[in-house]
C-alpha cells in the first residue's frame, strides 16, 4: 500500500470513494480520551473499519456547541488527564495500529489558542490528522489559522446551519475546504427522536451553492434516521449516539456496522 | 432631555475592541447576531425607542439615581471627598435592571416571545425577570445551584416575578457554566427566543450593546457631579466581574483624561493561593483566550481548560472579563486591582455603619479600594464610587461570614 498522504485531499478522496460505492460517508465521532485512554484508543480503532472518516473529540470543560452526552464523555476525559498533547499522541498511535480512514479533530478554540495555532497545526499533521473541526470559530473569526490549516495541507471545516440565511451560504462555501458540516437542527448535539422535517430543502439550498461535499450532523441517533440523512447528503455524521452504545468496542463496532449497513442498504 | 447613546471608535464592525472582543460563537447563532446587531442599530437611531426606554428609566427604575456625598466615610478616611452614585436605589436593587429593560424592550421589537438569561448573583436574574413581567415576555434564568445555594432571595424574586429559574449542577455550577447553558438554550429556540445577557461578555454586539445601555449610570453621574461640585472626579472606582458597572459609569468619562479609571477584581482568598477571580491581577493563570464568544482575559489551565475561580460575592465569581476592559487595561485607560473577600466583607460593615447604606458584595469591593485610595488624596479632590447593587441579597453570606 502507498503512503497516505494526510490533509484535505485525503478528506477529498473519502466522499470520492463513498460516492464511488453509491453510499453517503459514514462519519463517527468519539471523544478522544473516554472513557479512559486505552478503552477510548480500542474504541475507535473497533469502529474505523465501518468509517469513512472519523472525527475525534479533543476535550474542553466548556463546550457550548455539546449537549449532555458528549459533554459527560469530555468531562470524564479531562478528569483522566487528557490534554491537547494527550490527544494529539493518541492520534498518532491510532496511525501506528494501522487506522487510515481521514482523522478530523473536534475541538473549541480556547485549547487552540492555548497550545499556539502554529504548533497545533504542525503538530496535528505530524501526528496523522487530516483536518480541524472547531464548532465556536466562523469563518469570520478564522483568519490566521485558516492560512496556517491551508498551508499545511489540511482543512478547516466551516458550518451550515438550517438558520443560515444566503449571505451565510454565500460565505461558507466561499471559504469551505474538504466539507461543510451541516447542522441538522437549531440546537445543540445530542440524539433526537425524529429528524428535522425542512432538513431537505436545506440541503438544497446548500447544494445549489457549492459542489463541495455536505456532512450532515447534529441529532441522528438509528441506523434508519442515517439511511434517511444519507440519501440527502454525502456525509452522516453521528455522535451521542455512538457514545451512549459504546459500552465495549464491541459494541461500538456493533452500532458502527449497522450505520454502515443501513447506509449502503438504501 | 432623552438619553442619547455616546458614539465612539470601538468596537469595529466586527465587534473588535483593539484584539479583543469579536463573535466565537456556533454558526446557527450568526444569523441571530446580524439580525440583533441591525435591530439594535435601528432602535437606538429611533427616538420613539429611546424615549420609550428613558421613560421607564426615569418612571419605574426611579432614575436618575442619587450621587450621594459620603461624608462621614471620607472624614473618617480623612482624604478625598468621596461620592458614591446609588444604583443600589434602582427598582430591583441593581444596575442590572438598566440593561435587561434595554434589551427587553429590544427583543419586543424585535418580536421574541421569550427571553433567556443567564446570573451569578440574581441581580440580573431578578432585573430581567423583573423586565419580562413588566412587559409581558417569558422568562427563563439559568442558575448555578452553588449560586442558588449563596443566593436564595435572589430565587425566590425571580420565582416570585414568574420566572422559571433552571438550576446548573454541571462544571464548577456558578455564572460560567450558566452562561453555558442559556447559550445551549439559545441555540436550541433561536427563532423565538432573545439572550438577554446581563455583563459586558459574550459575542458582538453584547460587549458594545450593554455598556451602552448602562452607560446612563456615567451620564447621570458626570452630570451630577458637575452640578454639585463644579468639577469632574479625579477617580472612579467600581467593581469588575463581566464589568458593566463599571463600563456603564467610565463611558461617559472616557474622554475625560484627568479622570482616573479604577476597576476592582474580586481577589478571593488570596493572589498566592489561587481561589480567586482577579483575571488581571493573576497572569500566571490568565492569558488572552475565548470564552462565551469573546476574546479576552481568560483564567484557563496551560491545556486551555477554562478554571474555576472564587469570590465571596456570586456577581465577580467568573473566569473573564469584558473585552474593553481588556482594552482599557493595554491601553491603561484604566488601571485594575483587586479587593480579598476579607477586604470586602470589613469594607461591607464600613459602609453599613458610618454612612448607613447596605452594599451588594460585589460593591464592597469598590468601596475597599476607596478605603486604600481615599486616605492617599487631598479633601478638595473626588472619588466617585460606583454602587452598583444593595446587599440585602447577602446578609446570609455575610453573617455566616461574622459568625453574628
């Protein structure tokens, strides 16, 4: 197998071969570090196979995008001492246990700014990353590190949400890089009983404007409602859920395989 | 005379005060922001607005609110002429009600239906609940249960003005990680729903909006002054938690050179130990970060973990501060120090027994720094001490406090 090259063209070419394989990418997200480092380490590596992508979350003890799933998980994997740094080396060892799939780190901007944008960067790609998802940074506020994530390569990924009016559009897809992360409801992550019925035609309305591909996250908690998500989009993106099944890596791969299914069934 | 807002060079258009300030928030809410950043803009250029507002000012706050001479404090002292401007005689006991009558009316306009808040020590909790009731709004506050816990009368205003307190158990549960949640809340019924955010924090236009509509506090007291003494202050002193007391009476004096600027940071138990919330004072543990939207001083962990901090008084207890006030603190256009809850509770008695004015915890940190600075001043000079709430919310805390 050739080396892998990590940055966006890797990010690229996995909606590439997903659309090549007629399926939406499947896109789980895992906080790094929980429940424990090795457990989290397991899990993850358990769920690749069935990933496209994986988007891996870096904790931080105020994340005001997140609702209580995946804010307990960052507690709880603050509390076991996982740092940025800690992060960064987990990625890394993932890479070393042979997970290929593009690796999307999640994380708010505070510990950013805090590690220093231009080390986090270099040091991210070093460590096997491909790209940044960071929920509290517009595109308006994202100057110096767009140009640093640009120059190394990789993608900072930008959001959409149903709120979003044409000049939003207009701005994001202008600077989007990789995808664009569609939230799928006005609120906050979190697994919901039923999917946002206009969810559609905001799908549209993205689609009309850009080419890039559109992952769609937010609230998609059954195989069924990510069957549904995936003949809209092409990407599903899905995390709670994840995180409340994944009581082994079993497990996790368990869930992961039925997402997986439920997506190349439609 | 209606009250117009001051206009001046900061923030830009994208809410920056020098490298501060800004709009760090979740995509789903910048539609929101623009939509309130233009309904502002509009309202304030409305004079049927601003008479609406200064009318409930003057007619149910009860302002303008009395620049009082602290006579026996400053002859006690035996410096400076000390002038304390009474905001704890507002209706709800704040400067609070000031900004949450402000935006109330701004979201009515606006057409919300309901509003969300978010309180350290009930101030602004029990004012936006007091302007909800006043003009017909839902309102739900988010609460610490530590702050619940320091502030019971507080609660049972809120409850009592029909608001739905929502207690906040998660994090170090006090003002942070209920700013936390009312943002989550926000989020989630942005459509029908304004944020009345109740400090100088949060993303743009908040920083620029609050100061502005506390910004009476300093235009009444630059007036008054005047009146009275026939010349401006020499020093302003107020405290800072978020800082809209204290942004709220320096605007207007802002181009007033001779007037020295000093804010108070709640100095907990101590610089040394840690259990504080003095963002300027501890840069060990504060650097340039962004929390709730804003950048500006943030006390965080070397891994960017935003800390838990400490202070007697519920309205300081917050890991950062207003940007302009990080601003103000570069360009030291004003100058900050800190108060120990200790310094704040003998301050509290101080002005209890030799000027008879029960001050919020919070204020008693000003009125501490007036007692180191006024002895330091000639009696023909003036400190103005912004008292910004009534203590009457305290007297558990501080009893247990003095073991009365």
């Amino acid at each position: 197998m050739s080396e892998i090259r990590y940055g966006r063209d890797h990010i690229t070419a996995a909606f590439q071969n997903a659309r090549q394989s007629q399926t939406a990418a499947l896109m789980p997200y895992f906080t790094l570090g929980y429940p424990d480092r090795q457990t989290s380490l397991d899990i993850i590596t358990a769920i690749a196979p069935y990933s496209d992508l994986l988007e891996l979350g870096v904790p931080f003890s105020d994340p005001l995008a997140d609702g209580p799933t995946i804010q307990r998980s960052t507690q709880i994997a603050l509390e076991n001492g996982t740092t940025t740094a800690v992060c960064l080396e987990m990625v890394r060892e993932l890479r070393q246990r042979g997970v290929t799939v593009p690796i999307m780190l999640m994380g708010y901007y505070n510990p950013v700014l805090a590690y220093g944008e231009a080390g986090y960067v270099s040091a991210a790609l070093a460590a096997g990353a491909d790209g940044f998802i960071i929920p509290d940074l517009p595109p308006e506020e994202a100057g110096e590190l767009e140009v640093l994530v640009n120059e190394a390569g990789m993608a900072l990924i930008y959001f959409l949400a149903p709120t979003s009016n044409e000049s939003r559009i207009q701005l994001v897809t202008q600077w989007a890089r990789g995808f664009i992360y569609l939230v799928s409801v006005t609120g906050v992550t979190g697994a919901r009983q039923a999917i946002q019925t206009d969810l559609s035609a905001f799908v549209q309305r993205v689609r009309q404007a850009t080419d890039i591909p559109l992952a769609v996250g937010f609230g998609i908690g059954t195989p069924r409602q990510a069957a549904q998500i995936g003949q809209l989009a092409d990407g599903v993106i899905v995390g709670s859920a994840l995180i409340n099944a994944a009581d082994s890596p079993q497990a996790a791969a368990d869930f992961t395989r039925s997402l997986r299914e439920a997506l190349r069934d439609v | 005379m209606v009250m117009q807002i001051k206009k001046v060079n900061v923030p830009d258009e994208r809410g920056k005060f020098g490298p501060y300030g800004g709009q760090f928030v979740p995509e789903t809410l910048m539609p929101a922001l623009d939509e309130l950043i233009q309904a502002y803009d509009e309202a304030i250029h409305d004079p049927e607005f601003m008479a609406e507002f200064d009318t409930l000012l003057r007619t149910y706050v009860g302002r303008p609110s009395p620049l009082s001479h602290a006579k026996r404090l400053s002859q006690q002292l035996g410096g400076a002429q000390i002038y304390l401007k009474r905001e704890d005689l507002n209706h709800s006991g704040a400067h609070k009600i000031n900004n949450a009558l402000g935006q109330a009316l701004l979201a009515q306009r606006m057409g919300k239906t309901r509003i969300v808040a978010e309180t350290g020590a009930g101030q602004h909790g029990v004012g936006t609940a007091t302007a909800c009731a006043l003009l017909g709004l839902e309102c739900v506050v988010y609460m610490g249960t530590v702050d619940i816990a320091r502030q019971q009368p507080n609660v049972y205003r809120m409850k009592l003005l029909g608001a739905e307190v929502r207690p906040v158990s998660s994090g170090s549960q006090t003002l942070k990680d209920a700013i936390n949640e009312a943002i989550r809340d926000w989020v989630t019924n942005v459509e029908t729903t304004h944020y009345l955010l109740g400090s100088v924090l949060g993303p743009h236009p908040y920083p620029m909006m609050v100061r502005d509509f506390q910004s009476v506090i300093g235009v009444e007291a630059r007036e008054q002054v005047l009146a009275e003494c026939g010349r401006l202050p020499d020093m302003i002193i107020a405290c800072v938690g978020g800082g809209s007391n204290a942004m709220g009476i320096f605007h207007a004096f802002r181009d007033d050179e001779s007037v020295q600027f000093v804010g108070v940071e709640a100095g907990g138990e101590g610089i040394e130990n840690g259990r504080h919330a003095a963002r300027f004072a501890d840069m060990n543990v504060a650097r340039i970060g962004v929390l709730h939207g804003t950048k500006s001083y943030v006390m965080q962990t070397p891994d960017g973990q935003i800390m838990e901090t400490h202070s007697i008084s519920a309205g300081l207890d917050y890991p950062s501060v207003g940007p302009e006030h990080a601003l103000f603190r570069d360009n030291e256009r004003a100058g900050y120090t800190y108060a120990t809850d200790e310094e704040a509770l003998a301050a509290f008695q101080t002005l209890c027994r030799t000027e008879g004015i029960i001050p919020a915890l919070e204020s008693s940190h000003a009125v501490a720094e007036t007692i180191k600075q006024a002895p330091k001043m000639r009696p023909d000079q003036i400190i103005i001490v912004n008292l910004s709430g009534r203590g009457d919310k305290d007297l558990n805390t501080v009893m247990s406090a003095l073991d009365l």
